[in-house]
C-alpha cells in the first residue's frame, strides 16, 4: 500500500493527471484484491483504464454506452460483494443513469464507486452537452451518497484507497489535466468529510474543491503581495462537509469565497452558505463558479478566465469582498 501513497504524494511541482493516478492506485489494489471490478462504458481509454484491463482482464466490464445499464450491473455486481468501480463520463453518469443511482445504487445501499471523469468543463469545446456542471446538485440530493472531488494526485489516492474499503456509495469526479501536488500540514492525514488547509491566512478563506483549488492558491499567493493573508481550503468532500472546519473558519466573521467547476446553483457555495446562515454566521460571502447560462466554448482555461475563476480573477473576487466589508488593506 506504501507505494501507491509514495505515487500519488510525491509528483512535484507539475503532478499528474488525477485520473493517471486513479489508474495506476486501482490496478495496484486489483493486484491484491481479486474482488475489484471495473464495469465501463466505452470509457477505458478516456478513463486512463485501458493498463488495468491490459493487466486484469477478468477484472473489467465494458458495458458500451448505455450508462443506465452500467450503473445497474455495477449494483448487481456490488450486491454479491464485489467492489465495484462504475466509470463514465460524469456529464452521462449523473444525467442519464440518475435513476438507477438513486434506486439501485443509494436506496438500496450498494457500495458502487461512481467514477466520474472529464468532469466539469473539462471537455472543453465539446459544450454544454459535455459539461457536467449539475452533478454536485443532483448528487447532493440524494441520500447515502459521499460526493468527493480530489484536488490533486495526493487526494486521489487516498480517495481510491478510502473509497475501496467503503461499505456505502462513493461519488468521485475528476477532470482531465496534470494537477500539482498542494502540500499541506497534517500531509498524511485524509478522511472523507475532512477537508485540508492547503494554507493559513486571517484576511479572507478561498474554499475550493477540485481543480479550482490550484487557482485558488496562486490567488492567495497573488494577495499575498498585496499585504492580504488568505486562508486555502481543498474541501475534496463535498458531502459531508467539514463543518467543524467550515464553523472554525467563520468564527473570525472574515470574507469566505467558494470556488467551483459547477454551477453556481447547488453546488459547493450553496452547501457552505446552507450551513453558515443556519448556524449564526453572517460573513460576506461569495460564490464564485458558472452563471445561469449556457457556458460560452472554449477550452477549459478559457472558460475559467471567462467567468472569472483565474489566480487574478479569483483575487480580485478577495479584493471586492473585503472592500465590500469595510476592510481596505490595498
């Protein structure tokens, strides 16, 4: 087990794709563990699967695409005791087999591992069609589902590893591109609902889930220079939130920015502000993700500039928020 932690923790400045990582930390596990099973929907090559199925041929399941059907074999599947990994694009998987995730999967309590890949914008000029910008919504309201979106190749692995030995469903979504590894101080610690500081700041708290998480640290960074200490979280769970962590944060009644590859609806932001306003909390507050529309095309960096999720955008966002609030520190 050492080794896959070693892989996924130990990238470097430019890390991997965490879909590379989810590959190479499911086929060591297949290789101790006979009861892995892969089921796919013509998603082996985008899913980076095509090594497991190379290695473990008995091991996986191509369905074809007919995500519906993917989903239903893969709760027969994980109702004889198989730990099952259900791969597809996460725009189908939680569009068009909703149904039987919430029936086949969440009610009737099968440990599914939901795979979504080339999640958010990730496909880029593909459009709307592609982009997978409902699933924290859709996922949030169903019941028994933990909903995880790693930040980085760290993340990854241990998420693979946690939801492997997971008795209830997992939903895990990955984008596409090489993601840096974000150290942070308890490095070896990660649980699902527990989120990591990525790094402290008193001023303002950028929270993050993903791969917004990177530009939210080069934000902070950027604020840094401008004498405006803020506070990164990667909240790789997105159900359950950390609220212990969420309520700790507050506590200083400082700006909170969230940041999301999802609609601005339903998503992370709204999760944080449910919990804060119903608990006391009045900080300023800013959800920072995709407007009520149809996303303009472009690649996915285009898109991030575009509705403002860039390092500079994203400061500015901090900068606005704290003017908003009385403090000028420019």
């Amino acid at each position: 087990m050492s080794t896959i932690i070693e892989h996924g923790s130990n990238v470097g400045t430019s890390g991997k794709a965490n879909l590379e990582v989810f590959s190479y930390t499911l086929q060591e596990l297949a290789s101790n563990d006979k009861s892995i099973i892969v089921v796919t929907s013509d998603s082996r090559g985008s899913g980076k699967l095509t090594p497991f199925g190379q290695k473990y041929p008995k091991q996986i399941v191509e369905i074809g695409i007919a995500e519906q059907n993917l989903v239903g074999v893969a709760a027969g599947l994980a109702s004889t005791g198989k730990k099952v990994f259900a791969v597809s694009p996460a725009c189908f998987l939680t569009a068009r087999a909703l149904e039987q995730i919430k029936n086949d999967v969440a009610y009737s309590d099968n440990a599914v591992k939901l795979i979504g890949i080339s999640a958010g914008v990730s496909y880029g000029a593909l459009g709307t069609t592609h982009h997978s910008l409902h699933d924290y919504a859709v996922m949030r309201a169903i019941n028994n589902m933990i909903i995880v979106a790693p930040a980085d190749n760290f993340e990854t692995a241990h998420a693979i590893i946690k939801a492997a030995e997971c008795h209830h469903p997992v939903y895990l979504r990955f984008g596409k591109k090489p993601m840096p590894h974000l150290k942070n101080e308890t490095e070896n610690d990660f649980q699902f609902g527990k989120a990591r500081v990525i790094r402290r700041g008193g001023d303002v708290t950028f929270i993050g889930t993903g791969e917004t998480v990177y530009p939210s640290l080069q934000a902070a960074e950027k604020l840094s220079d401008q004498n405006i200490e803020a506070m990164v979280i990667s909240m790789h769970t997105v159900k359950p939130l950390d609220y212990e962590l969420l309520a700790s944060v507050a506590a200083n009644g400082k700006p909170i920015v969230t940041v999301e590859e999802h609609m601005i609806f339903g998503g992370l932001g709204e999760a944080c502000a449910s919990f804060l306003l119903q608990n006391g909390y009045t900080n300023p507050f800013k959800i920072v993700g995709i407007p009520d529309e149809y996303t303009v095309t472009g690649s996915q960096n285009e898109i991030f500039a575009h509705y403002g999720m860039t390092p500079d955008g994203l400061a500015g966002t901090a900068v606005k928020l704290l003017q908003r609030s009385g403090v000028n520190k420019l």
